[in-house]
C-alpha cells in the first residue's frame, strides 16, 4: 500500500522557534515510516535536524511573495501531495499555500498550535483583527479540518465562532528515550526552560522570587532559553531592582544532552505562561521526574489530578504560594510527585500516540474526500 502523501507547512524550523519546532520534529520522526512528508519551511540561520522528511527551505520575506505563490504551485503540482497540513495562522504564506491546495481539490489541515488563545488575541488585537477580516477568517472556514491539541484551545475556537471540523490531538514527547531523575534530594535549582517572551510570564517568576527572597536564599533559578536581547535586559533590571539579581541565571538556549540534565537537576521546573496551547516542556519535565509549577493559561489540569505539580492561576502573588508550598515538600513528597509525573506522560502523552492518531486523522480525510 503506498504512502500517505502529506507536505506540511511551517514557516520555521529552526532552534529559536519553540514549541512549534519541536512538535514538529516529534511528529515528523513519529510518523515517517508510514507517511511520506515533505517540510517546506523559511530559510533560518539555526535548523533543527528532522529525520524523516524531505525539507524545502524558502524565502519567506514580504517582498519574495509572489515568488513564494509561484514555487508553491510549482511544487504541489510536482508532489502531488494527498493532504496540505499548515502548522500556525497569521503569517500570509500559510495562506497562500492553502489557497493553492484548495484551487487543485487538496484537502487542508491547519494547526493553529495555540495562535487563537484569548491572551495571544489581545496582543496587538488591531493586526490580529485586520487579519481575520482581510483573510484569515476565511482560510479557518474553508480549511478541511482544524487540528487542536487540547480541549481548552478546541472551546476557544469554537467560541470565536468557527463551525469548521475540528479534532483534539494531544501533542507527546519520546519517552523511551528519557530518563527519570534517581535522586530527589534538594539542589537548590528553581528552573524556567523555553522561549524567553513576554507570554511565558517570567516577570511573575522574579517578582515572585523576589518576594521570598528569605525562603529561597541560596536558590538558582536557571532562566533557559533564547530571546531579544533587548527582553533579556528588561528581566535583568527587573531582577536587579529587587536585589535578587544573584539568584538568576540566564543561559541562553540548552540543547540535546544539557537540556535534559537541566531537567533532572531542578527541584522544581516553572512555566508561569500566560498561553500555551500545549506546553511541550512541562511534558519533557515530568516525564524526568520533576514536579511542575505552571499557570491555567496551559492545558495541565492534569498536574493536580495526578498529584505532580501546581496548576495555578497567573499572578506573581499564586506563583509565590506555589513555590512556598513547594519549598515544604519533603524529599519523599517531590519523589512521589515526580513518579506520579513520570508516570502520566507514560500513559497519555507519548509521540507514539500522537503518530497514531494524526495518521488516523489523515486517514479518516482522504476517506470522506
């Protein structure tokens, strides 16, 4: 039986991207033995490596536009390919490429990964809202299928109105290649790991840690991840200005072996977001065993069901009850966690399933096409 043919469209693949980034590469490896994937992407100066696919690098810039429309046709009417599926909304060329599938009678999926969320609305709402009237309204309407990765992101789409068929396909992580801490004794380490942006709520954290500064006085908090230089220094001076400056640890971007290191060293892993569709490093953090601190603006409700961190409200104010009560965990309290954490992503968040049921997903669109 030949190959599922599915091209799928992101408009970076590269190391600073985030979670999208990751999902993708996840998703790619998990899948690749019974889907043929083409990943044409923009042109960046720091790829991931994805195994599994074919990648086309292109320019994305407003001016090369046109350029971009032609290649794409160019392409799908090369490929050939059974199912478009766009990964984000707002940028023109997920647009364009679904506007050329559709022309040719290809079937389109788009993953929005979290670009609807209320708290990504309200940034810079009269782009978002040029936008959504100038084409990007239409383009949800008209896609096949839209693809949400939790049930809090499928309610707020449906909030806003969209009617086009959706599906809920948790994003997951390889956890046959992940090793759980051994040890749960105390280091002192309080770890952010992710994008350094305004959404991840990271002034909340310092202030937070600033009002604690007794509870946590030799604790390093380890601030991974890239950012614009120009936020760096404003969390920096913010640090400062609290005379917690000493506590704070910003390291750039951890990658590979570090990375999971980094995981299994924190006594607890913090991801204070305002948004997340998904929160594909909370899942990387208890799959190690670590307990996790995150806010309601991630889909973890899980956390506190399963007994392996906090899901709390945004605030410095609940971040810092949060961390109080965590400073009171016994080291037999954080390994229970930490196994109860290890456990959940086992059972329900693993790459494997995810592969299956976006293959599922495939399926089940070419079959009503």
């Amino acid at each position: 039986m030949d190959k599922i043919k599915v091209l799928h469209f992101i408009t970076s693949i590269d190391h600073g991207s985030g979670g999208t980034t990751t999902y993708m590469k996840l998703l790619t490896e998990g899948i690749a033995k019974e889907v043929d994937i083409t990943i044409v992407t923009g042109i960046t100066s720091n790829p991931v490596r994805i195994k599994g696919a074919r990648i086309i690098s292109l320019d994305l810039s407003i001016s090369k536009l046109i350029g971009f429309s032609m290649k794409i046709g160019e392409l799908l009417d090369e490929l050939k390919p059974d199912i478009i599926h766009v990964n984000g909304i707002w940028e023109l060329p997920n647009t364009i490429i679904q506007n050329s599938a559709q022309k040719r009678r290809i079937p389109v999926i788009i993953s929005p990964h979290g670009m609807l969320e209320p708290w990504i609305l309200r940034r810079n709402p009269h782009k978002k809202n040029l936008a959504l009237s100038l084409y990007q309204r239409q383009s949800i309407k008209n896609a096949t299928c839209l693809h949400a990765t939790a049930s809090t992101e499928f309610d707020n789409i449906r909030k806003l109105g969209f009617r086009t068929d959706m599906t809920i396909i948790e994003n997951g992580i390889k956890t046959d290649e992940i090793k759980m801490k051994q040890s749960w004794k105390k280091t002192g380490m309080i770890l952010f790991l992710s994008r350094v942006d305004p959404k991840k709520g990271i002034e909340d954290l310092i202030d937070a840690i600033g009002s604690l500064r007794d509870v946590f006085k030799s604790a390093k908090i380890i601030i991974a991840g890239e950012g614009e230089p120009d936020y760096l220094e404003t969390l920096r001076k913010r640090a400062e200005a609290l005379h917690i400056q000493d506590r704070f640890v910003f390291c750039g971007g951890i990658y590979g072996q570090a990375k999971w290191d980094l995981y299994r060293e924190a006594d607890v892993f913090v991801l204070p977001t305002h948004s997340e569709n998904f929160g594909i490093v909370i899942a990387e953090a208890l799959a190690c065993g670590t307990p996790v601190i995150t806010t309601t603006g991630a889909p973890w409700s899980d956390l506190k069901k399963y007994n392996c961190g906090w899901w709390i409200e945004n605030g410095a104010e609940r971040l810092a009850e949060a961390l109080r009560e965590f400073s009171r965990k016994t080291e037999h309290e954080l390994e229970k966690m930490g196994r109860n954490g290890h456990h959940l992503i086992n059972n329900k968040y693993t790459a494997a399933q995810m592969g299956t049921k976006m293959i599922n997903l495939y399926h089940s669109i070419l079959q009503k096409n």
